[in-house]
C-alpha cells in the first residue's frame, strides 16, 4: 500500500472522499465545521504538491435525488452550502459541480488546473451511492488520476464512493489520507500491537450496541471496565436488584455468557459497586448513592458512584493502553456527570504518565470535549460506527479496498 506523505501529486488530479457529513443550522450555515478542519491536511498536500482536488461527500440522508434538488426540495442536503466556508479554510476558490459526473462536471473535473479544488454534488442523492453500484463507481473512478480515501467515518459502508471505486484503481494509485491513516494506525495500534496492561472502558446505554465489541474486547484487554446504563443489564445478571434502572431484559442470559467467558479468558471485569440513583430520569431528580446490585423500588441508576470511581480510577491509573467508548452515566445532566468526568480526567493522568489512550464513539468524545480534555488524550477517533466495527473485529470494506492490492473489478482498473 502507497503512502500519501510519500506520494507526489505534481499534475495529478486527486479524486479524494472525504466525510463533510457536518451539521448546519436553519440558516445552512455550519454548526462545528471538525469534520472538514480534520481532512484539510490531505487536500493541503495535495495542493502543496501542485495537485488538483475532487471533493466527493455524502452530507445528510436524503430521501430524494438529484432532479428533486434541482426543483428545490432536500436543498438542505446540497454540499453547495459547504463551498463558502470550504474556500475561506483553504484560501482558494472552490469550483462546485452540479452532479457527481455529468459530461459538464466530467469536464470541469478534467480540465482542473494544478491549485484547484472542485467540489461535487452529495453523493447520496443518489441511489447507486448507497447501494454500492459498480457502474456508478466506475463513472466516479473516471473524475481523477488517484483515489484517496479519508473518510474514516464511513469506511465501515460498502458504498460506491467509499468502497467500489477503489476498484477501479491500481495498488498504486490509491493510498489513505492523513486522518484515515491516523485512525487506522491507532486502531490498530491497540489492537494488535498494544503494551499490556490493556484497560477497555465500555459504556453508554445499552449492552445491545456493544456486545460484539465486548466479544472481541475478551480476546484482547486485561480488564475491562463497564459503566452506565448497560452495567445494569450485568448487575441483574448476577441477581442484583437494580430498581428502575435501565435493562434489556432479552441480554440477561448474554451477560451471563460473557462474564463466565471473561472468568476463563481471565479478563478482569469492573462492574460499579455502587451508583448514584435518582428517582426520575431529569437534572432536578432526587439523588443518592447506594451500592448498585440494591438499588430501591422506583429509583434508577443514572451515574456510578464514589466507590466505583475509586475502583475504576485505581485501574486506569496502572494501565498502559486504555480504549474508551461510552460515558459511565447521564453526563449531560450535572448531577450525574461526576463518574465520566472523574473517570476522562483519570484516563488524561494515565496518559501524561505514559499510557496510550483512544478515545471513540461519539458520546465519550462529546464527553471529553465537554471537559476540555481532547488534548490529554492520545488520539480521538472521528468514527462512531466505524470505530466499533473496527474493534469488533470485522474488516471495513473502505480500508479494505485501498490495502487489497488486486483491483478486484475484472475490467478497466486504471
Ligand atoms: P451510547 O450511545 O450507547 O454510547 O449511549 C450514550 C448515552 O447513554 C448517553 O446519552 C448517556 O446519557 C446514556 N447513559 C449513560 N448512562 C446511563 C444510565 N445509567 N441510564 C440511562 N442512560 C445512560
């Protein structure tokens, strides 16, 4: 696989998926711009290097296509909104195209000049995107000389311009770019390479969206920590009484698989020993703490308690790898804000003492930014779905499809 640090773009015409998937207000004007802050070092590059940019995105969900834009509905999902912002953060004008690859865009797209940046139309109005159509990809594959994928956050997608238009070019001239490189470098960092003891912080709300990863977590950490609403599930599973507290009922037994599996792998499990419970799920609830497997009748657990704090912390501190994903309880609300706070600070003292840590999924990462830790910690993955894909243990088909090095399409690889 080609390096893009290596890579020279002078005269190349880069055809670059990014993820501009940003959120805007009603005025269309962009909310938090990360998402494109993140991939200004690979369109940089390339234009350093004397390159030409194609920016494809797909930005929204859309439920109609192009025609339906052009009349005015879904106008909302237009990347046009991007373009005025997109120009002031590189300095340069920024050349919209109307579609992904009518002839005009086709032409505006051969015709760029070294120092251009052309950005296409969304993606997703079309249905071919989502459907991981190879035509269409291969129409995609004509717009530039190079593929450059970096767009972590929907690597986990077959789609067509994150997966299938790889195809259509040779081991050589398709590559990561900078943040899709960083995310799977670190992922894989802890996965495969990771200096022991390895710590997994596992929370949120529910155990349905973490199971598999809990799975794979088994076969890799040494301990791994389970917080918020879904350490509820477990808690029953060992026949606590956890009053109202969040449980999925359906994943008792499932717990109880998993914790007998941990017993056997040796794999240590933290549950909280005790929770600060409230007795109605809002800021101004009554609140106390008691030990979370005797919770009262009507009250339910919204935040890990002092005790668990101090367990969690003692372990975290001793770690050397940390992966974190989800926060230990309700921490929008400040009453119960207290254990993910305590516990991101934690992971921040382990760093500066020398430990790696990742942080992903998007709550734990709004909780860290929400402490203004995000420069304490090691890396912060960009990617939700992506991200617990990646530490299932499944392969992504958009990394995939740039580190195969046979174009798989049997026709027309460049
Ligand atoms: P997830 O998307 O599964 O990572 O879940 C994140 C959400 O879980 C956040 O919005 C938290 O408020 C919520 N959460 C965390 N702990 C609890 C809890 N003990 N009870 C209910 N919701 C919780």
């Amino acid at each position: 696989m080609i390096s893009i640090d290596k890579f020279k773009f002078k005269n190349i015409r880069a055809l670059i998926r990014v993820d501009f998937n940003v959120p805007l207000n009603e005025n269309f004007e962009i909310t938090d711009d990360t998402r494109i802050r993140s991939s200004l070092p690979t369109i940089q590059k390339v234009l350093k290097d004397g390159g030409a940019v194609i920016l494809m995105t797909h930005f929204g969900r859309p439920k109609s296509n192009l025609q339906s834009v052009k009349l005015g509905a879904e106008e909302k999902y237009s990347t046009r909104h991007l373009l005025a912002p997109l120009s002031e953060m590189l300095g340069c004008e920024v050349i919209f195209g109307d579609d992904c690859g009518s002839e005009p865009t086709y032409k505006l797209a051969k015709n760029l000049q070294s120092g251009q940046v052309l950005l296409l139309e969304n993606t997703r109005f079309y249905a071919e995107e989502t459907q991981g159509d190879e035509e269409f990809a291969q129409m995609l594959a004509t717009l530039g000389d190079v593929y450059i994928n970096d767009a972590f956050g929907s690597a986990h997608r077959a789609h067509a311009s994150t997966t299938q238009v790889a195809h259509y070019f040779a081991e050589d001239k398709k590559m990561f770019g900078f943040l899709m490189k960083a995310e799977v470098e670190n992922a894989e960092k802890v996965l495969h390479s990771a200096v022991h003891p390895l710590t997994a912080i596992v929370g949120g709300a529910k155990v349905s969206d973490k199971i598999l990863i809990l799975e794979n977590l088994l076969n890799i950490a040494n301990n791994i920590i389970i917080g918020g609403g879904m350490a509820y599930t477990f808690i029953k599973a060992q026949g606590g009484q956890i009053g109202q507290s969040l449980i999925e009922e359906d994943k008792l037994d499932l717990a109880t698989s998993l914790l007998k599996k941990a017993a056997e792998k040796n794999v240590q499990i933290y549950l909280p020993v005790d929770s600060v419970v409230a007795d109605k799920f809002a800021p101004d609830a009554n609140s106390k703490t008691q030990e979370s497997n005797h919770i009262d009748s009507g009250w339910m657990g919204l935040d890990i308690g002092d005790q668990a704090i101090k367990a969690f912390s003692e372990v975290i501190i001793q770690s050397k790898t940390i992966l974190w994903n989800g926060p230990m309880g309700v921490f929008e609300m400040e009453k119960f804000s207290k254990g993910t706070a305590t516990i991101a600070k934690k992971v921040a003292e382990a760093t500066k003492q020398g430990a790696f840590s990742l942080v992903g999924g998007g709550d734990s990462v709004a909780a860290i930014n929400s402490f203004n830790l995000q420069d304490d910690v090691s890396f912060i993955s960009t990617g939700g779905g992506a991200m617990l894909e990646f530490f299932e243990g499944k392969k992504l088909p958009g990394i995939e499809a740039i580190k195969s090095t046979e174009p798989e399409m049997p026709h027309s690889a460049k």
